[in-house]
C-alpha cells in the first residue's frame, strides 16, 4: 500500500486541530474506561487472556463498543500526520495504549479486563487509521471551534459520568428514583449550549437533539432524574435558540450574557445565602483540591477551564472572566457547605486566555 507523503489539498481535518482532538479523544477514552478511578493497590481481577469469542462474558455489546471508542481515535491520528506512513506507528500506538488501559483496570473492582478488549481496541483504531483517506472524498465542513466545544459540554453536563448501562433491571431502578423538586441547577448551561451549537440548524433538530440527550439519561444509573428540570432544558434551549440564530451583531453579547446567568445561578444555586460566622476564602488556588484529591475531583474541577474556553472562543474579555468566577467565589461565603477559593478564577482566566487564543489562530488561519 502507497502512502501519499504530500499533504491532500482537500483534506477534511487540518493536521493541527487533528492533533487536538486526537488529545481529547486519548482523554475520554482514558475517562470512559477508568472512571470512576478507585484503584486499589494491589490487583483485584486478573488479565483475562483467553482467547475472545469463546465466553459468554465477551457479549456483543462490550465487543462493538471497544471497537468504536478506538474508531475516532484511528481517524485523528492518520489526520494528524497525512505526510508520513505512520500507519505502523499508529497501531502499536493503539496496541500499548490498549494494554496500558487493560493493566490498569486489573486494580478497578468493577471491570473486566481481557484480550477481547485488547484486540477490539485495535481492531476500531486500525479501521479509522485506514479508512480516514476516504472521508476527503465526502464534501463537509467542520464546524466552528466554539460549536464543537459547545456541542460537548452540553454532552458533558447532561450525561456523566457517562455509565450507560442497557440491563431493564438497572434501567427500572433509575426511573423508580425520579424527583420531582424544582431546581435550575445544570438548568441554563447545557441549554445554552445546545441552542449555540444548532443555532445555524433549525430548531427542529436542536430540540430534536435535546430530547435525545435526555432520554439517554434513563439510561446513566448514577444520574438523578428529574422530569421538571429535563423540560425546562427543553424550553429554554428553544427560548435561547429563537436568540442566538439571530443574525444580528449583538448574538455574541448575547450568548456571553446568557453564559453570566448561567454561571452565576449554577454557582450560587438555591440563593440560601447567611451571614458566615468567619470567612473561609483561600488565597492559595487548588488547595483544597490537593489536600482531598482523586481524579473525579480532578474532572469536575477543570470543567470550569471548559466552560471559560467557551467564553474565550467568544472572544469574551479575560478581565470579564475573571471577574465573574471572583464575584461568584466571594458571594459563596455566604453561602453555607461551601469553601470558595481562587482556583475557578484562576481556571477561568486560563480558559479565557486559551480561548482567545484559539480564535485569533483560527481567524488568520495560521
């Protein structure tokens, strides 16, 4: 097989922002098979090294799905070095990021690791490795950064920790959990986020999109659901929608108004403030995250930097980032059970600055 060592002039996915999402497909591969990252010191389920197929316990299910997570994964790499063969190279990749995951799930109570895993793994990055030359001959575009990112954060908040489970018995114990309590707790965001991501669609298929994302929560056990708050998503991600498709130079100053609210409601959220009786307000960021650290805590502590690499995308300002997370840190001493510090000014700021940065690189398309 010839290898074309010249970059394709009609090239779906620019070598750099396949590298990016070569990164970011590494990551939730790492969070999608590890989590939820209680490892224990020594192993507690051996490596299963029979060969596949053989078991009842290798179901189709587990099967398809190792073979699709290493699917983009395939894709991103071949993309992200067109002028090279590193086919090979990119399917050993595949093999010892395979085996390492495999290792580390020997020491996770509730995984099974095995060769069957190992060999779908590869199998699904081989394919995307060979078949990725062929998607140039399909005429797309690549969204928009800011829709991408908008796009998986909506995906992101609704569904983690994304343990989707298909058992009716766990499904059936899910719906028998269902609350009924008003809350606008992760309420506006991911409805701003759908809304933006589908703004040049129709509104058809943005709400089309959020009802399926909401269905899918039936099936995430740990999730809480809450019809009440599943249908205000839907009627705000309409509302938001009617705003944001507006070809007017004000949709922008509207989305980062939008995200304001949004953010200041989710962090204050349900407004019982008191008066403390001492101030608890670190100076030091990522304190108390070191002294109570595991990878969960890690996860929910960079969403922040997600969230304000959104507002940089927007070419929001830096100091409106940072003033926003301070001033939602400073109200939180008034707001019992929590422990505010400079960590989500700091994570906002960088995010910000990270996003601006990725819209000026992608404005004079460097």
């Amino acid at each position: 097989m010839k290898f074309n060592k010249s970059i394709p002039e009609n090239q779906p996915l620019p070598p750099h922002q396949a590298k990016i999402l070569l990164v970011v497909s590494s990551l939730l591969i790492l969070y999608l098979t590890l989590y939820p990252f209680d490892f224990q010191k020594e192993g507690v389920r051996p490596f299963d090294w029979t060969v596949p197929f053989w078991h009842r316990h290798h179901s189709l299910t587990d099967l398809l799905s190792n073979f699709f997570l290493f699917l983009p994964w395939g894709v991103f790499w071949r993309f992200s070095w067109p002028q090279k063969p590193l086919v090979p190279l990119g399917g050993l990749t595949a093999l010892l990021f395979s085996f390492g995951i495999e290792h580390l799930q020997t020491h996770l109570a509730y995984r099974s690791p095995g060769l069957a895993d190992v060999l779908m793994n590869c199998a699904g990055a081989l394919t995307g490795l060979i078949t990725a030359p062929l998607l140039r001959y399909f005429s797309f575009s690549w969204p928009q950064p800011a829709n991408i990112l908008a796009f998986f954060l909506a995906f992101y908040l609704l569904l983690e920790p994304f343990s989707f489970t298909a058992d009716w018995g766990e499904i059936k114990e899910n719906l028998k959990g269902l609350t009924f309590s008003f809350s606008l707790k992760n309420v506006l965001f991911p409805s701003l986020f759908l809304a933006y991501a589908f703004r040049n669609t129709t509104l058809s298929l943005a709400l089309g999109f959020a009802a399926t994302l909401e269905f899918l929560r039936v099936m995430v056990p740990p999730l809480l659901l809450n019809p009440y708050k599943s249908a205000l998503r839907l009627i705000w991600v309409a509302a938001f929608y009617l705003v944001l498709s507006s070809s007017s130079k004000r949709a922008h100053k509207r989305t980062l108004f939008i995200f304001c609210l949004a953010y200041l409601i989710d962090g204050l959220w349900p407004f019982s403030l008191e008066r403390p009786e001492s101030f608890r307000l670190n100076l030091i960021p990522f304190k108390l995250h070191l002294l109570n650290f595991n990878l969960e805590t890690f996860f929910n502590t960079f969403e922040s930097l997600f969230l304000f690499l959104f507002w940089g995308l927007l070419e929001g300002p830096l100091w409106g980032a940072a003033l926003l997370a301070g001033l939602c840190e400073l109200i939180q001493l008034f707001v019992p059970a929590r422990y505010p510090d400079l960590t989500a000014p700091f994570l906002a700021f960088l995010g910000a600055f990270l996003g601006r940065k990725l819209a000026l690189r992608r404005r004079y398309d460097l």
